[in-house]
C-alpha cells in the first residue's frame, strides 16, 4: 500500500476543509506533482471528503500549450482581484510557473487558486437535533447558546462567514445570541429569516406550529418573511416585550405589544401566565385584557410576581391574588383600581 507522510496527509486534510494558507497550498502543489503515486492518492482523499460535492475537481491530461492557456487566465484573475481589493494577499508563485509543473498538477494550481477565491469553499455543515433524551443545551461556535424547549434541529456551517453567521432552525428555543456587530446573527427558518446582532429570544419556528413567533427579551431583532420564489413579503422590527408572528397561512409579520401578547395567551391558552415579571408590566397587560383603570404607585412598580391565572378569573380574583402575594394593598375608588 503506497505509504504518505502524515505531514502532507494533514495538508491534503486542512486544504479540503477551506483552511490552509497560500503557502501550505504551494507546499502541497508541489508535492501532489512530483509523482503520480501523490496525485492518486491526493484524489483519493478528495473523493472520501463529505463535501467535496460542492464542486467539480476534475484533472484533466494537458499539453504544455494547455497550461500556458490555464496559467494565462489565474493570472487574469489575480489582475482583477487586485484592482477590486489591494490588499489581497499575494500569491505570486501562482504566476508563470508552468516550467515547474507537469500538466496534471496545472489544473490543481487553477482549483487551488479557486479554492481560495471562493470564501470557505468545502464548509461543511454541522447539524444538532435535540429528541427530549440528548442534552437540550447547546452551544454554537462563535459563543451563541441555545436551549431546546421540545424537540427541534440547528444547522450551520462549521466556519461562519466573515460577513454574517447563517443558521438554519426547526423546532422552539431560547437563544442567547453573542453579540458582534460586524457580523449579523441570522436564522433561517422556512421562509422567514430573523437578523439579530446580539440578543435574547425566544423562538417558536415547530414546522407543525400555525405561526411562527419571536418573544424579545432584550436587544433588537428584525424578522423578514419571503414568498416560495425568495421575494421579500414584509418586515417588522421587534423591540423588547414585544412578539414578531409570522402567520404562514395570511403570508404576513406582525409585531404584538406586551399586553396584546398577554391577551394572546389568555384567548389561546386560557391561561394568563407572569413568570417573574415587574408590576408594572402586569398592570399594563390587565388593563388591556379586562378593560380597566388601574393606579400603580411608583413605589409598587418595581415589585415582581410569578402567578398562573385562568380566564374565568375576575379582575377583583386577579388583583386580590397580586395583593397577597406581592402585599401590596388594592382599592377601588371610582371606578379606578389603585394599588399601594
């Protein structure tokens, strides 16, 4: 069995994951032409790669007039990448080497400069599925986490973009996404996309779910609905204790406020539920469900509660049962709840 030097077999290895260097990739020119053993076997690596699909590596036999052709149009790419962006690195080894290479190792100095053109060109995707038994925490590599509520998939590219770091998602999940402002957190979920550069939320995308909804607790978020042929639908922006729905059925976004997410629930669920939310937020949801005026002193806004309620409920039921356990004292004068 021909036998290589793990040196050049991590080469090989580093070049089809999209992470070697300009001068890696000449080390490994070199030695793919110095034999046919080393092309064979550089193909057969190539060929087990996962994603090597991703383009066509062909090496094809060519005359010396064929490289002159091939070697004649790198460097015209080189010329049009230098006017575009002077800072590119330089590879000037790239240019008339011809003397130095057979025919066969030519096309590999055009698909080895390709590869560096072509921003991560082997990426590969790395994928999570989260069933109710694996572990509903995880991590993504720039230091977003993510907690799985049910069952749910995230998909991403195993090195994100310099300009943007894309993740495809399916299921519920409250994100804590890193912040970087250079590069935009997006989520694609079927046709709706949401760009953050650094917040929470959380995220009902089930693809059984009639809507899908985004609940922002801090930062910004702006939600984008496209049609099945990628045409944009709508926009909103959601700011925190709002909700952004995408309804798939009316193809439409709209953004809720706080107490029209909280009489969401109540109509949908039955329930009305505070998880450790501040008086102030609460007063506001219960004067938009019930209808009522209700006088929060400042110095009982402040005060948080953890309360389930049902929509049999009262406001005289609700407001007692806020009284007892955040004691406060409730009155009504007028016609106008007052809280102290």
């Amino acid at each position: 069995m021909y036998s290589v030097n793990d040196k050049y077999e991590a080469l090989i290895m580093s070049y089809l994951d999209g992470q070697c260097s300009a001068e890696e990739a000449h080390e490994l020119l070199l030695w793919v032409a110095e034999s046919e053993e080393n092309r064979l076997y550089f193909n057969s690596l190539k060929d087990q790669f996962e994603v090597w699909n991703l383009t066509d590596f062909a090496m094809p036999e060519l005359d010396e007039a064929d490289v002159e052709a091939a070697l004649d149009a790198v460097n015209a790419k080189i010329d049009a990448i230098e006017e575009i962006e002077p800072n590119v690195v330089q590879m000037p080894w790239l240019r008339r080497n011809y003397k130095y290479v057979s025919g066969v190792a030519a096309a590999l100095v055009i698909a080895l400069f390709v590869g560096f053109l072509v921003r991560n060109p082997f990426n590969s995707t790395v994928t999570y599925a989260y069933n109710g038994q694996n572990e509903s925490s995880y991590t993504l590599p720039d230091g977003t986490s993510v907690d799985f509520n049910s069952e749910g998939t995230i998909s991403y590219p195993k090195h994100f973009t310099k300009s943007e770091r894309s993740v495809d998602f399916e299921g519920v999940a409250y994100f804590d996404v890193a912040k970087d402002e250079t590069k935009p957190f997006v989520l694609h979920c079927n046709n709706m996309d949401i760009e953050v550069l650094g917040t929470s939320f959380l995220l009902n995308a089930d693809k059984d779910a009639e809507r899908y909804t985004v609940d922002l607790y801090t930062g910004k978020v702006k939600m984008t609905a496209f049609d099945k042929k990628g045409n944009t639908l709508s926009q909103v922006e959601v700011n925190p204790g709002e909700r952004g729905v995408w309804n798939a059925d009316e193809s439409k976004l709209k953004m809720m406020t706080y107490s029209e997410v909280k009489e969401d629930e109540l109509q949908t669920n039955h329930v009305l539920v505070f998880d450790n939310e501040k008086l102030s937020k609460i007063v506001e949801a219960l004067e938009y469900i019930y209808k009522v005026e209700i006088d929060l002193s400042e110095s009982c806004a402040s005060k948080k509660l953890t309360a389930r309620f049902s929509d049999d409920e009262s406001i005289d039921d609700v407001l007692e049962t806020i009284a007892v356990v955040t004691e406060v004292t409730v009155t009504k004068k007028g016609g106008i709840y007052q809280i102290r």
